[in-house]
C-alpha cells in the first residue's frame, strides 16, 4: 500500500510520523476499524490482521491505544492483545476512557458503576415495549449490556433507521432522566455516562506521552470527539497529526462527517492492516 494522505494536514503528520516515531502515538477504535462490523456484537473479533501488524509498528512508536466504547476487557479478549509479543505496551481505553487496561501489567482499572445505568438497566426492557409497541419495528432491537453502558441496536429489525428514529426521543428522555448521555452510532443508540468520550480520553493518553504526532483511525460517531481532540491539537499545541477514516465495505457509505474531515479513507479494517503494515514497512519493522 502506498499511504497517499489528501490533505496538507495529513502529509505533514505522516512525514512527522515517519521522521520521528518514537515521540508518535497510533491511535484506534475498535469496532469498524480493528474488527468487521457483524450482526451481532457479541460475536466481532479483529481482522487476523491486526495484531501481527500492530505487532511489527507498535515497537516504534511512543505507544499505541485503542479507544473503545466496549469495555476494555471485552475489546482485549476480541481483539486477542492479552500476551501478543510486540504488544507489551499496548494500552486499550474501555468505556470511552472509563476503563483502562495496560498490556504491560495486565491490570483493568474501572470505577463503580454509575446508579443511572443500574436503574436504566430495569426499565429498558419496559421502555422498549412501549415505545414499539404494536407497530411492525418492534422485531430485531436488541439490548447489549456494556456493564457501564447500554447500547440499543436495530440493525437486526427489518427497517432498522425507522425503528432507531422511533426509539430516539424516548432513550434520549430516560437517559436525561438518570444522567446520562446518548451517543448515536450506526444502527444503535448507547446511554452512558456523560462526562467522558474519546476526545477526552485520547487528549489525556497523548499528554501522558508528550505526543508530537498521533494518528487516529475510527469509523462512527463516537469517533467524532476523537477527529474533535486531534483538531484542536493541531491548532493549539502544533501536533501532526493523521485522521484515517475506516469506510464501510458493504456498499454503505462512509460516516461523512468522518470523511469529509479524514486526511486518509481506507476500506474497513483490511485497510487499517495495509495502512498498519505499510508504516511498519517504512520504518524497517
């Protein structure tokens, strides 16, 4: 793969990247770009890609992270990083940085669970009942138990955009009730609580590493925050920076607000292990 960036911005970061890597951080959702969105979450992994190329370009780095909305044990387990040599330093953000498990010690911190998400958790299946009841969009919505979130899907529902537009203002009234927020994504809607997204948690990662650079790659919504964090980076602070965005390769289009602002579209994670390995390759990894 030949890493073509389509902005100034872009180039400047991956020339940045390429000329001083120790002092660059990669950064990475998870669900999207590391591993193929799948019908039912419970059954992603990563692209078997992914941690043999990780492997090859994260010694070279100041460190990389993946930045998920899943818990970090969850995203360790599919991902298959607990133990991968190469890996030993490799940090995973649960939670939109509520969680954080580091490679080095093994060890998962997270807080207690926020008393909103308790209560929520006893009135979605109520609430979903009432919101679709007797109307055809009530078949294939699903609840998954983030444990310190939880996300409703639709994409098992036969019109899954209708059924998240009907469920969209009630999750959006019990979620102010128990203070919590909404984060949209494709076919899903997550209450959580608010307070922390992954702008937030990738500012602090990076002033952890007295990052010069980062590159960060997403695909949905929740990624938005990240792009936020990394803008304002290089407008205040003058870090380089690479914005991937991970497009979809099932003839769904790209999030725009994601493209439109991406230095670099690749397809899907396949395209996050060329883009891995092409870096490696230049850095004689």
């Amino acid at each position: 793969m030949v890493i073509e960036p389509s902005t100034p911005a872009g180039a400047a970061g991956l020339a940045a990247l390429l000329k001083d890597p120790a002092r660059a951080v990669a950064a990475f959702d998870f669900d999207g770009t590391l591993a193929p969105i799948v019908p039912d979450p419970d059954l992603a992994r990563a692209h078997p890609g992914v941690v043999p190329a990780l492997a090859r370009l994260a010694p070279r780095l100041a460190a990389v992270v993946v930045v998920t909305g899943r818990p970090a044990a969850t995203a360790v387990e599919y991902g298959g990083f607990a133990g991968a040599p190469g890996l030993e330093h490799l940090t995973v953000l649960g939670h939109y940085g509520l969680e954080r498990w580091d490679a080095a010690t093994g060890e998962l911190r997270a807080p207690a669970e926020h008393p909103g998400v308790t209560a929520l958790r006893r009135e979605l299946p109520e609430l979903l009942a009432s919101a679709l009841a007797g109307t055809w969009l009530e078949t294939g919505i699903f609840v998954e138990d983030k444990g310190h979130a939880l996300a409703v899907h639709t994409r098992r529902a036969a019109e899954p955009d209708a059924a998240l537009a009907a469920l969209d203002a009630p999750l959006r009234a019990a979620a102010a009730r128990h203070g919590l927020a909404v984060e949209p994504g494709r076919m899903v809607l997550e209450l959580r609580p608010s307070g922390m997204d992954k702008g937030a948690a990738l500012t602090a990662f990076l002033g952890e590493h007295d990052a010069a650079t980062v590159l960060f790659a997403g695909d949905d919504l929740g990624d938005v925050a990240a792009y936020d964090a990394v803008d304002a980076l290089r407008a205040t602070a003058g870090t380089d920076a690479l914005l991937v965005c991970s497009a979809p390769t099932t003839g769904e289009p790209p999030i725009r607000v994601l493209a439109d602002r991406a230095d670099l579209i690749v397809p899907g994670p396949e395209g996050v292990v060329a883009l891995l390995d092409a870096l490696a390759d230049a850095l004689g990894g």
